[in-house]
C-alpha cells in the first residue's frame, strides 16, 4: 500500500499560525481478521493473546477465562499454531497469505474506486487483530483529510465474533479523535447478487478443469457455539442463505452440495455437522469418494483455509476412503470479487460521493 501524502490548505480567514487543513475526502477502510507478524513463539502468543481475549469471541467472564487463557492456552497454543503457521508463510514476503492477499485486494478496489470517483476516496485495509491496526488508519485517514469514513469488515455473513467485533475496534478508534468524522459501517452481504455470481463462477472453473467431477461440494464456514444462534447471532442463518443461492445459480440439486462448518474450539456444542468429521461420513458411509471444498465465509484464504482445510480435513476424508479431494480456493482477488467488493462499497457510499 502506497504512503498518502495528504493535500493541505490554509483555511479562508485564518490566523496566521492555524494548523492547515487536509483536503477533505471519503474514507474506504477494509478490515479482515488478522494475522501474527511472525510465527515465532512470542508473536504467536501476542497475536493469540489479542484474539482469544476478545470477549465478542469468548464470552466467558474473565475472571474464570483470563486464568486459563494466559497460564495453560498461551504457554502450549503458540507451539501447535506458530507450525501451522509456518507451513504457509511466505518466507520471502515475511508474512502470511491473508496479508498479502488483503493488501492486493485493497489496491484494486483502490483503482476501481478511483476510476470511479477520483482523487475524492482514500482506500485502507487494516486487521483485527495484529497489523496494521484499526486505530493506527483511522489516524491515518483523519490526518489525510477523510471527513467520512466507510468501515467494510470483509465478512459476508454477519457474526457477533467477527462483523461486529470489528466493528468495535472502529467505534473505539473514533473515540481518540479530536475531529471525529461522520461513520458508516458496511452491513452483511451474503446474498448480493455479485457476490454469489463470483462463488459460482469459481465453483464452475474449478469442476470445469477436473477429470472427475466431485460427488458433493462441501459448503464449509467457521463455526460458532450454538449457544450463539440462540442468543439471537444471525450467522447460522446467512450462511445457509448463501449456500441455498449459491445452489440455485448452479442450478444445482441440494444433494449435490452440503453445509458445514469448521475450526470448532472448547468444550460446548458449535453448530453441525463439523467439517472434519463431515468428510469423513460421506466417504465411509456413503461412498463418496471425490468432493470439493469452498469457504465462502472467508473473503481471502487464510489458516483455515490453506492448513486446515487443505491438510486437516483433506486428511479426514483420505482415511476414511476418500480419494480425490479439491479445494476451492477463496475469492481473494478474483476479479469478479472484486468488482462485488466494489459494487457494495458504492451502495453504501450513496449519498457521500456520486
């Protein structure tokens, strides 16, 4: 991401010493999850640290979590997961996938807003967790003159542990301002038209460029506790909505695809079935022995995409008899996301900038 050199001015009628003022513009802020700056134990224990103490995630009161937390998870985990991580790392990059992939998304929606609006936007992505930090570009795009800011946490399906958790880092963020700008947050877009048409495009390259046409599609998302869904979270219920019009556009059966969900945590019951065992079933039991996995949960591959899908879960299905097991990978940069990323932006820009 380029350095923004903001354009300033002197207002009208000003003393001579006030401080000049940047051009004003509309913020773009894009927002993923988050990533450690480095595999290594302590980056993985800062990283973890950060993400396993936000209560949007574990809601669990503190004083029984933060114990457990930071002297039995945070002493182990960062083993287990710095080696997952590592098995994805772009050495040459010094970082993972998922930063790599936000940064180029971003700078294509730059060009496509720009193309669109002009000199009139600034485009960021910040992270959740880690680096860059939501704080530190808001600060940024204050200081570049945004009067506006349109915060896109990049999760079609709206979940409490990541829509909205994001959604906090913001507010907080805008706490710290002196002039705060006005704010609007991108809502769910798990049925846009674009978005879904992207999906079954990827699906329609992938099965088009295979010898064997899979048996089933497996429809995987993240998982949440099922006590969430009764609590009134709307995820469960987008994420079906996406597979049903990802379905529909195939022009698809509903025995030729299945939801799941995948990285389940702690000890109470998540929604099912879970991915891992899900692959496994349909091998053993039904004789399933070619699939296909896709995530639309995840707008650019990550851990759980690149190790666990792709390592854990294509493992579970070759012990259970599976054979030919294809991994869809995330929309990412594709163009047609691209252009569905870009798409929702403008809608919620209405009135902003035309």
């Amino acid at each position: 991401m380029r350095d923004f050199v903001p354009h300033t001015s002197q207002p009208a009628h000003a003393p001579g010493n006030h401080p000049a003022i940047a051009e004003e513009k509309v913020g773009i802020l894009l927002a993923n999850l988050g990533t450690p700056d480095g595999y290594d134990y302590w980056s993985m224990r800062r990283y973890l640290g950060e993400f396993l103490s936000d209560q949007r995630v574990i809601d669990y009161p503190r004083w029984k979590w933060q114990p457990l937390l930071q002297l039995i998870i945070l002493s182990k985990r960062p083993f287990t997961s710095g080696a997952a991580y590592k098995s994805i790392w772009d050495e040459e990059r010094g970082e993972s996938p998922l930063m790599t992939i936000t940064r180029r998304q971003s700078a294509k929606i730059a060009k496509a807003m720009s193309e669109r609006f002009g000199d009139r936007v600034m485009v960021d992505f910040c992270m959740r967790y880690g680096n860059p930090s939501t704080a530190s570009r808001v600060d940024r795009m204050v200081e570049n003159g945004c009067r506006k800011i349109l915060f896109f946490p990049l999760y079609p399906q709206y979940a409490g542990a990541t829509t909205a958790t994001a959604n906090d880092a913001f507010f907080r963020a805008l706490m710290t301002q002196k002039w705060q700008p006005a704010a609007r947050t991108v809502p769910a877009y798990c049925d846009s038209p674009a978005y879904i048409e992207a999906l079954a495009q990827s699906v329609e390259r992938a099965y088009g460029a295979l010898d064997t046409r899979p048996d089933l599609l497996v429809v995987s998302y993240h998982g949440m506790p099922q006590r969430y869904l009764m609590q009134g979270d709307p995820y469960h219920c987008q994420c079906r909505k996406t597979t049903r019009l990802l379905m529909e556009r195939l022009g698809w059966e509903p025995t030729q695809l299945t939801t799941t969900v995948q990285s389940v945590f702690g000890p109470e019951e998540w929604l099912r079935p879970y991915t891992v065992e899900e692959v496994a079933r349909v091998a053993r039991d039904e004789g399933k022995r070619n699939i296909a996995v896709i995530a639309p949960a995840f707008a650019a591959d990550c851990i759980e995409t690149l190790e666990e899908i792709r390592e854990e879960i294509r493992e579970s299905f070759e012990q259970a008899g599976g054979e030919n097991f294809t991994y869809i990978p995330c929309l990412n940069d594709d163009d047609a996301h691209i252009e569905a990323l870009s798409g929702v932006i403008a809608e919620n820009l209405r009135g902003w900038v035309e």
